[in-house]
C-alpha cells in the first residue's frame, strides 16, 4: 500500500438545488492522510450477419469487426462499474470541467496564473462534447458525469484497435490474440481506461504513436506523440524517444521527421498555448511549466509523498499479475526491429519514474498498453521456445503444439484479474453510491425538509479525499475542497486567487465549524478521535440517512482486500459503514423559535 501525506483543506460553496435551495460543501477540520504474424496466416472470417467464423487452420487472427465488437462490450462495462479511482479524485479535472461548462466551479493552485501548471485546452475538448449533449438532451450533471467517462471508454477502445492492428502486423497474430485477451481482461486497463487525467489521455495516444509505429505510418507515430505530450502530460515524450531514432537513425528520415515535428508542433502547440494564454491573461506554455515545476523547483512534487523503490512493482501485479511479470522480463526476438529498441519505450519510462521518489499509479497509465504487449510477446516466445523441447511434428504450427501454455497463463491472468476488479468494486464503490443517494434526498421534500430559502452546507470532514465530482451535487454551485471557488466574471480565470500555495500547506480559510453542518458524509471506523468523532453515534444530533458498506483496509488481511475469493474474503476483511447523515439540530431550532414565539 501507497502512503500519502497530506493535509486536508476544507471546501466550502453554495450549491444550488432548486429555485432558493442551495448546498455548501466542507470538510470540518484538518487530517493527516495515510492512504496506504507469427507466420500464420489470419483465418477469421464474419458472415454477413456478424458471426464468427474460425476455420481450422494455423493461426486466427480476429477481424476489425469482430475486434471492435469485443472492445465495444467491454467499453459498456468499464465505465459504470469502475469506481472513481483516488487519484482521479484528488487531480479534480471535473471541477474546472464545470467551471468551463457553467461558469462556476473550483480553482486549485495548479491554475492559478501565478504557477499556471494545467492546461485550459485539454479541458475544453472534455468539456465540448459535454455541452452539445445537454445542449440536445438537457441531461442532468449526474449523467453526464457518466457519459463523459463511457466516452473516455469507447475513445480507449478505438485506439486499443488500432493498436492491435500494429501488433499483428508486427509481432504477428498469436501475439494480438494474447494482447487482445489481456487488454479486455486486466485490472489495470479496467480502471484506467475511463479515468479523467492526463495520464489516461497518454495511454490513449501511447496506443496510437506504437500503434503507428509497428504498421510503419511515421506521421501517426509522431503526431500521436505530440498530442500526448502536449495536450496531456509532456514527460509522455519519453515514449517518442525510440520512434525519434528509429526514423532518424535507422531509417534515415531525418527532412522527414524534422518536417513531421514542426506541422506537429503548429497544428497542437500554438493553439495549445493561444488557449491557454487567453484563459491565464498571459503568455503561457503549461507543457513547460509542468517540466520547470516537476524537474527544476527545489521541492518538486516530493512534498506530496514518497514511495518505496517497490511501489510500481506491487502495484504492477496488482493491476496486471503474471502478464506484468512476464512483461518487465520480456526480452524477446523482434522482426524488422533490432530489440532493444522495440522495448526501449517501457524500459525508459521504467528507469525514469521508477527511480523517482514521488510515486504515483496514474505515472504508470501511459506504459500500461505496452505492459499488455510485452507480456503478451513473453507468452508468445515462451510457445516458441516450448514448441523446440516437445517433439517435433513439422505439418504442425507451434501454437497448436503449445496453445495450453497461452491458454493456461491467460486463464490464470483472466482469474486473477476479474479477481482484483471485484475486490476493487466491493471494497471502494461506498462513495459514489452515497453521492447519488445525496441527489435522491435533495429531491425529496419528505427527507430534505429544510427552508427553501436557506443555505444548505454538506460537509465531509475526512472523506474530502472521496468526493468524486462537482458533477455529483445537485445545482449549479461547486463545494469547496482543496481548491477554492474562482472568481466571478469572464475574466475569473486571469485573476490570481489569495490563500493558495504550491507547497501543500494547510489553508485555515477554508473552516467551518461542524455545527453549521446539515448533511454530513462520513466513514463510521471504530478508531474515534476528537477530530474524528463518531457522528453515527451521536444520534442526539444526527441522523444516518443511508450507509453502504466500505472496506477497513488495516483490519482487513492484504491478499483478500486485494483479491476477492468467493465465500472466503469475507472472513478475512472488515467493512465499516460509509455514512450520509443529516443533522436533528434544525428541528431543535425550529421548536425553540416556535416557544419563544408562544
């Protein structure tokens, strides 16, 4: 398990639910976190009405048809089912997604102008598709929270394609088969894939620029690269590296590539930095500042935790088991390219981020395709290698003499996999639960019996660190976290906001006292301090309106929190109650004032 040090920041805003009501998002007080072809050729065919057709051959190789059907169901499944990982949470992208789409939402450090850090620009194409939809269907924020994450999977799905195709071509079909079934089925994939950050948009053009690279379309490789440093995250540059000498050194494209750079550069970075210095209110390169931010301050992002040389490794098997195993040891014999080359991407992004202090699962988002990959180019070899010890049977093809030894580490990896996802799911899906129980209460006047012509303030204390989306509250107002409200006006995002820090330091201004709380969100843990009170048990005050049950990680054993064991797990973890409950202090009030008034 991870640790994280950081201190928590209250959140404070009105949110408007109907025509007078509002609510008021804030933590109550302060806490230290511990978040711990091949040869063969392909013989699938589909008929006309889309069934698959395997003919008895050497090899098959799935259609793009059939492919795009498989990818699609599991884009269906991905999204709804994928609890909002914590560091989608803490990187908050829905915040100034609202912003851009409302008018109003929350400001962290990282966009104020005086650090300028994040980009406006790969906002507004998440935000974009957002308002033509409410602009046609009117949906609520709820929905559409979840359409732009079912959108995020069916992108992952059509660059996962065509990354397949480039694996096919070049690392042949046996290869694409096995990526095919690990990329469906891994943990790692299932959760990144509609997660709202900077590294998943990575991963997605990380499929693209490899994907172009193997089918030998150079400007794909180099555009894709582009935009996934330039849009997304410019340490993703790392992974152009080896596309950079293979065109220039090997092939000799040197007019080629350098011509490719500069269109690359006018189509995605100009406009990139017109945006962004349009919403800061000055000249801004954030691929830049990132760089200046991450490499060249004396702090850095180490003030935000460090991790153990064994992070990656851990969380490697968790997400993709034996296949990242077999990936990190994979040295495999490459058609056409030389192999330190064809592996060099994952290699470098391995020494670069594994040997950094502050670690973090999303850092590994991008190299999680080429995880699938090389794992899958091991099991390959491993055939090979296995298909030269038995006995030799020439009319035969080494997949059909070995094709147990894929079936059986793929089935291990599949087991292991939707393992992990269910263990994930059962432990962690509590608070978007609760956050739509919220809306449901909101709307019901037998629940939410307050005044409509009053503030309503939601408070989480602790649990800022959960709190999915400014999407999940109903109105149009945005809760006050670790961020706070920008500015009113159109000029809200040149402004530089006060009380902000680039070092993690605590902001008092964000405060408020428990009492001034209607509706509180709150895990109910048996470790009770005076921070951290049980509020279920102060039943003179408050109220559980609903609970779901939530994973107590240290008195839970780690293999069963990790993996879910049918009829076995539940012996070996605890689970607590994730809690929304509603203030009795309003209804002592109101009959105080009935008295007095008597």
């Amino acid at each position: 398990m991870h640790v994280y040090d950081l201190l928590s920041r209250t959140r404070t805003s009105e949110y408007l639910t109907d025509s007078n009501t509002y609510f008021r998002f804030i933590p109550t007080w302060t806490r230290r976190l511990q978040i711990y072809t091949d040869s063969g050729k392909p013989t699938a065919e589909l008929d006309r009405l889309g069934h698959a057709d395997f003919r008895v051959g050497p090899t098959w190789t799935l259609t793009s048809e059939l492919d795009h059907r498989l990818e699609h169901a599991d884009f269906r499944i991905r999204p709804t089912r994928a609890p909002t990982s914590e560091l989608d949470r803490l990187e908050h992208a829905d915040f100034r997604t609202h912003f851009l789409m409302y008018g109003k939402g929350m400001q962290t450090w990282e966009y104020s102008p005086v650090y300028a850090i994040r980009s406006y620009a790969y906002l507004l194409i998440h935000a974009l598709p957002l308002k033509l939809y409410q602009s046609v269907f009117s949906a609520n924020k709820v929905i559409l929270f979840y359409i732009l994450r079912c959108l995020f999977a069916l992108i992952c799905a059509g660059c996962e394609v065509y990354f397949y195709k480039g694996i096919c071509k070049h690392f042949g079909g046996n290869t694409g088969r096995i990526y095919l079934t690990v990329s469906l089925l891994s943990g790692g994939m299932f959760f990144a894939s509609s997660a709202y950050l900077p590294s998943t948009f990575c991963m997605y053009f990380t499929c693209i620029s490899m994907g172009g690279w193997y089918l030998r379309q150079y400007e794909v490789a180099i555009f894709g690269t582009a935009i996934s440093a330039i849009l997304g995250w410019p340490f993703a540059g790392i992974l152009g590296v080896p596309i950079a000498i293979d065109i220039v050194l090997r092939k000799k494209k040197v007019k080629f590539f350098t011509a490719g750079c500069i269109v690359a550069l006018a189509l995605f970075l100009v406009p990139t930095v017109l945006v962004d210095s349009n919403y800061y209110g000055k000249l801004v390169i954030t691929p830049l500042n990132i760089v200046l931010y991450n490499v060249f301050t004396d702090h850095g992002p180490d003030l935000y935790g460090v991790e153990p040389f064994s992070f990656y490794f851990v969380n490697g098997f968790l997400n993709f088991n034996v296949i990242f195993i077999l990936a990190i040891f994979c040295l495999p014999i490459i058609v056409n390219l030389p192999v330190w080359l064809v592996t060099l991407p994952m290699y470098l992004w391995i020494v670069v981020f594994f040997t950094r202090p502050h670690k973090e699962e999303r850092f590994l988002y991008p190299i999680y395709p080429l995880f699938s990959l090389f794992g899958a180019v091991a099991v390959d070899h491993i055939q090979k290698l296995a298909s030269y010890v038995l006995p030799q049977q020439s009319s035969r093809h080494y997949t059909e003499k070995t094709s147990w030894i894929a079936m059986g580490i793929c089935t291990l990896f599949s087991l292991m996999s939707v393992s992990r996802i269910l263990a994930v799911y059962h432990a962690y899906h509590a608070p978007l639960d609760i956050y739509v129980e919220l809306n449901r209460a909101a709307a019901d006047p037998k629940v939410h019996t307050l005044s409509t012509d009053k503030s309503v303030n939601l408070c989480v204390g602790k649990e800022w660190y959960r709190y999915p989306s400014s999407f999940f509250l109903p109105g149009d107002k945005i809760p006050r976290s670790l961020p706070k409200p920008y500015s009113s006006g159109p000029d809200a995002t040149k402004i530089i906001p006060t009380e902000m820090n680039d070092m993690n330091k605590e902001e008092k201004s964000r405060y408020i006292n428990v009492t001034k709380c209607h509706y509180l969100i709150d895990l109910d843990v048996p470790e009770e301090t005076k921070y951290e009170p049980r509020y279920s048990l102060n039943t003179e005050d408050w109220k559980v309106l609903h609970s779901v049950k939530f994973l107590h990680a240290s008195r839970s054993h780690r293999v069963f929190r990790a993996f879910y064991i049918p009829f076995i797990s539940h012996h070996f973890c605890t689970f607590v109650d994730y809690n929304l409950l509603k203030t009795t202090r309003t209804k002592k009030v109101s009959r105080s004032r009935l008295n007095s008034s008597r």
